[in-house]
C-alpha cells in the first residue's frame, strides 16, 4: 500500500507525515487560552494599578453589585483582555466583594458576548440609598402580572432567614438569580412592565445593570434614611451603607 505523501506544517514549515500542523506548533494553540490570561498579568504589575485601585476603593467600599458586602475586588466592567485604555479607565472599573466578582467572571467566560440584549418590556430602574422607600414605591406603582426583580426578595427565595440581613455565601447565587431574569427579559415573554430595585448609586452601575431602563431615582435625605433604619431595627451596617451611597452618588455628579 502506498504511503501518504508528506506534507508541510503551515505554521513552521517543517516536514510532516500527518497533514495540519505538527505536534510542536499544535502545543502552543492549545495552551493558547491558558496563557492568554498570562499575556494579560502586566496590568496588576502596572505601576499605575495600585494607585487606581486604592482609589476605586476609597470611592466604593461595598460590592457594586449591591449585596451590601464589604468591597475586597477591583473589577472590570468590560473586560479588558489586555487593551489598555479600558484596564486603566476608571469609567471602567467598579468595587466589588469576591463572591459577586466570581459570579461575574464565570458569567463572562462561561456566555458569548458580555451584553444584554435589547428588552420588549417596559423596563423601570428604581434606585436610591437603602432605606429610601424602592419597595414601598414598586409596590404603589406596580400592576398586577408585572416583574419585580429585588436583591432582598430573590435572597429570601434562596433561603435567607432575614428580609435584609443575608448570608454571605448566598451573594453569588442571589447575583446570578439577578442576572439569569434580567437576561430573560431579552427573549420573547408577555411581561409588560419589569421593575427592578437596586441602589446603584452611579450612572454607569444603572446602565450596567438596566441598559435603555426608564430611570426612578429616590434620592432620600441621608438623614430621614438613617431615622428609618433606625426605627425599622435595621442591621447596624446599614447606617454605614446610607453614608457611601450618597457619598458615591454626590461624587458621581462632580
């Protein structure tokens, strides 16, 4: 039996017995998604990512995400995948505690795509400092047959024994619950009007998080927020919680 003629790599050039690349050219193309991460470790040796995150952090000290977590991770809104105007754009970066950021990443490397498709429903972002009155107001204006999609509620569903005080192992599952009915919004439903409740206190955390959403911001006073967190016995990070939203929410408007 005649033997197959010999052709070559088209990577290197060399001669092979098997066509398509040789075994030495085909190692690297798959390790290639291993190491891209690698290629991208310089921008946390960067000297200027230190300076940036301190100052992310010294703008936002709880989770972005909104599960009232102490902020431990500097986050990329975008992923920046080695471009550097987004790695150091601080647009572009956002605080977040471990378990909220781990829950992002594996949505972005486990899904195409990083966007949230365009939504047929009615979309109402109700935002404001904790204990501005978001449920009360969904509550008023909401219609029978309508979404409402809120951190405190899916934390219940989940198994939180406390209408606000949750705990911290539930965060990823109560983000990804978050995520999977917004992204839900985007395919075909018969949903009209979908609220969804979150503090979100600057504008580009309300785009992420509700892109096109018609906006209801409840800038509540610091001070009568803090009166009803008191008087409703709300856990004592709350207080801490009121002041770094309308700290953050003042900065976002300079």
């Amino acid at each position: 039996m005649p033997s197959r003629p010999r052709t070559r790599c088209p990577s290197c050039n060399r001669l092979k017995d098997r066509p398509g690349r040789c075994s030495a050219c085909r190692r690297p193309a798959q390790a290639g998604a291993r190491d891209t991460a690698a290629l991208w470790r310089w921008v946390y040796d960067d000297e200027r990512w230190p300076l940036l995150r301190d100052w992310v952090f010294s703008e936002e000290p709880l989770c972005a995400a909104g599960c009232g977590a102490p902020a431990t991770v500097v986050d990329h809104i975008r992923p920046h995948r080695g471009d550097e105007a987004l790695a150091f754009d601080r647009d572009n970066l956002q605080a977040m505690c471990k378990s909220c950021h781990d829950a992002k990443t594996a949505r972005e490397t486990g899904f195409a795509g990083s966007g949230r498709p365009p939504t047929a429903a009615e979309v109402v972002l109700v935002c404001g400092p904790p204990c501005s009155g978001k449920s009360t107001y969904v509550d008023q204006h909401r219609a029978p047959g309508d979404l409402v999609v809120d951190w405190d509620t899916l934390a219940q569903a989940l198994g939180s024994p406390h209408p606000w005080d949750h705990p911290r192992p539930l965060t990823p599952f109560v983000a990804e619950a978050r995520d999977a009915v917004l992204a839900r919004l985007g395919r075909r439903h018969d949903v009209a009007r979908a609220w969804v409740i979150a503090t979100a206190p600057r504008a580009q955390d309300r785009r992420r998080l509700a892109p096109g959403a018609h906006l209801v911001l409840l800038a509540v006073p610091e001070p009568e927020c803090a009166a009803r967190a008191r008087r409703a016995g709300r856990p004592a990070w709350t207080l801490e919680a009121i002041e770094t939203w309308w700290r953050t929410y003042r900065a976002d408007q300079l």
